[in-house]
C-alpha cells in the first residue's frame, strides 16, 4: 500500500508517518511538506510542495490513499493567506485525487469545524459543521466540510474519511504550538509547578484533548480498513481550568469571560500575542464529542488520557522541545524569540 501524507512534518503529519511506517501493510510512504525536513523514516519520500501552487496530482498518482493534513494556523492578520492555503489548498487536494485516480482521501477535520454545541453531554458526528463565524479556523474547516460534501456527491467511488480530532498535544510540538498561540512572550521557566499564581476560571471553558500518537493510530486505521465517514477523536477526561490547576500546581481564580477576552484581544491587537481573540471564543462554544463510533467502527482506543496529553505538552514546553521539521523547530532560546517578534507576531505562515 502506497500512502501520500499531505503536511507530513507538523504535530500531526510527524506522527501518522511514525505510524504507517511501523505498519507492514503500507510499503511506501510519500510525505509532502512547503519546506524538507532533515528528519528521516523508513520508507518513506519527501516531496516539497505547496498546495496552494503545486502539481498535486503528479505527487498523488498510484497511492492508494491521500491524507490529507496540511493547514495554515497563521498568519491570523491576513485571513487571506490562511484562506488561499486551507480551503483552496485543500480544494486542489481534493481534485488532484479524483484525477489521479486515489481510491481513499482521509481529510483532517476538527471539532472546530462543529457549530456551537452543549458541554454537559457529547455529541455524535451528526451534530451540525457550520462552525462559529468569528473565528476564521472555525469558518475555514466548516467551508472545507461543505466541499466535501460536494466532492463525495460527485465521487462517490471514492473511499472519504473526516477526522475531526479534539485539540492535539505532544512533547516535541509543545513548541510550535506555544509559537502558534502563545507567542514570544511565554517563557519557559514559568511552566513549573508553583510557578504560576494561577489559573484563570472561565465559565464554560471545558475542552478535550487528544495525544498525537492516539490520532495517527485512527488515522493509520482508517487507512488500512475500508471504512469511511466521519469519525469523532478524544480522550477522557474532559478538561477544565481546575485539571489544568491540578497540572501546574497551582490553584483557580474566577475570571469573568469578558475580562479574559478583552485581555486576549488587547494582546493580539498590541501584536503581543499571535492567537486572535476569535479562537477563545470557538473554544467556548465548541460541544463535547461522543467518540463511540471511532470506538465501534475502526477499533480505536486512545492509550493516553487527555491528562497524559497536557502533561507531555507542559514537558515540552518547559525544555524547549522539538524535532528536525521546519514547524516543530525547538525552541531558538532569547535569539529566536527576537526573531518571532521581528518578524511580526501572528504575522507569518
């Protein structure tokens, strides 16, 4: 089995290639990226391409299946830019492997991609993917969902699989993702139990997590079983502020949801911080999800808990940690946080 994984070398792409690789029925491995990595793996390829601009279907031509996983987080003052590379990037995937020929297109969805939804109770994969319009991730994976839908009509000998994961941690991405979301600002030492005063208390902040070896397993599954569909992907238990006070040693304070989001938006606006304030309010309107199906249908158990998720990222965090790809690059120490703020935060892809 010949496999193509598009965004091979961010949190996700690292893993599921670590995972088909040990797989003895996937026999070759074709990993796409925008920029090489000098990070190796058995059987597998790299191909540098963009998805925006490449010949996409010359990459794809004689693989049994696509994964589809590349997506622009920044940069989050030019929607324009994360438009072009999401959803008319993956406008092109999705073409390429119905003209090359693809039997499977597994596309990396998100909870994100669901409309506002309860917290006392989970949702299956039914509940509705219109997203939450003030945010341009949720209205980018809603978009993409729709032109999924149209692509299944017109192809439906084609194998689609929609994995939509809860938020997604591991050690070596621990500093890409404090890049993508946190910022220059964040500094490593602070990361330790009883270093912060405290845990701000949001009503309603309650999210899932999921370690990045347990999504590569659902997807290496989804590869190699003929199933198809949507499947919901989290760990127990949910997470709320006073796991993560649990976590960091330290204790909660309540913290009324307009002062958090006018501080997160006055950092964004001052280009202090690289998260637009649209996001914390996807997270808060974000449901539960039931993951019963990805249980019942591709066999799938998490071996983490969302708690084993949060521990590792936390870990990462305080060393600085990474590996040999351009988006999980470790930590630059006082240089590379001169670099980020130089560049503009939230600025660049």
């Amino acid at each position: 089995m010949r496999v193509v994984v598009v965004g091979a070398t961010g949190n996700v792409g690292t893993s599921v290639v670590r995972a088909l690789a040990a797989d003895a029925a996937v026999t070759s491995i074709v990993g796409v990226a925008r920029r090489l990595p000098g990070w190796r793996i058995d059987r597998t390829d790299w191909r540098q391409a963009d998805v925006a601009s490449a010949d996409l279907t010359r990459i794809f031509d004689g693989a049994d299946a696509v994964v589809h996983l590349a997506w622009l987080f920044q940069p989050t003052r030019d929607p324009a830019t994360t438009w072009r590379a999401n959803v008319l990037g993956s406008m092109r995937v999705f073409r390429a492997v119905a003209e090359a020929g693809v039997p499977a297109l597994l596309h990396a969805s998100s909870v994100g991609a669901y409309s506002p939804g309860p917290k006392d109770r989970p949702v299956d994969e039914s509940w509705p993917t219109h997203g939450w319009p003030g945010a341009a991730y949720g209205r980018e994976k809603a978009y993409v969902e729709r032109v999924l839908d149209v692509f299944e009509h017109d192809h439906p000998r084609i194998r689609v699989v929609r994995m939509r994961p809860a938020f997604i941690f591991q050690r070596v991405a621990a500093t890409e993702q404090r890049r993508l979301f946190g910022g220059p600002l964040v500094p490593r030492r602070l990361i330790r139990a009883g270093r912060i005063p405290f845990v701000p208390d949001i009503p309603g902040l309650r999210l899932q997590a999921l370690h990045a070896e347990d999504a590569a397993e659902a997807y290496r599954l989804a590869v190699t079983r003929q199933v198809k569909g949507a499947f919901n992907l989290a760990a127990e238990p949910v997470l709320d502020p006073h796991d993560l006070a649990k976590l960091l040693g330290t204790r909660t304070m309540p913290v009324p949801r307009g002062l958090a989001r006018a501080v997160m938006a006055a950092g964004w606006h001052l280009r202090l911080l690289p998260a637009a304030p649209g996001l914390f309010d996807l997270a808060l309107r974000i449901p539960v999800m039931n993951v019963d199906r990805a249980r019942e249908v591709l066999g799938w158990t998490p071996r983490h808990s969302s708690w084993e998720a949060m521990r590792e990222f936390l870990e990462g965090l305080r060393q600085g940690a990474g590996m040999e790809t351009a988006p999980l690059a470790p930590d630059g120490g006082p240089v590379g946080r001169v670099k980020e703020l130089a560049t503009g935060v939230g600025g660049r892809p």
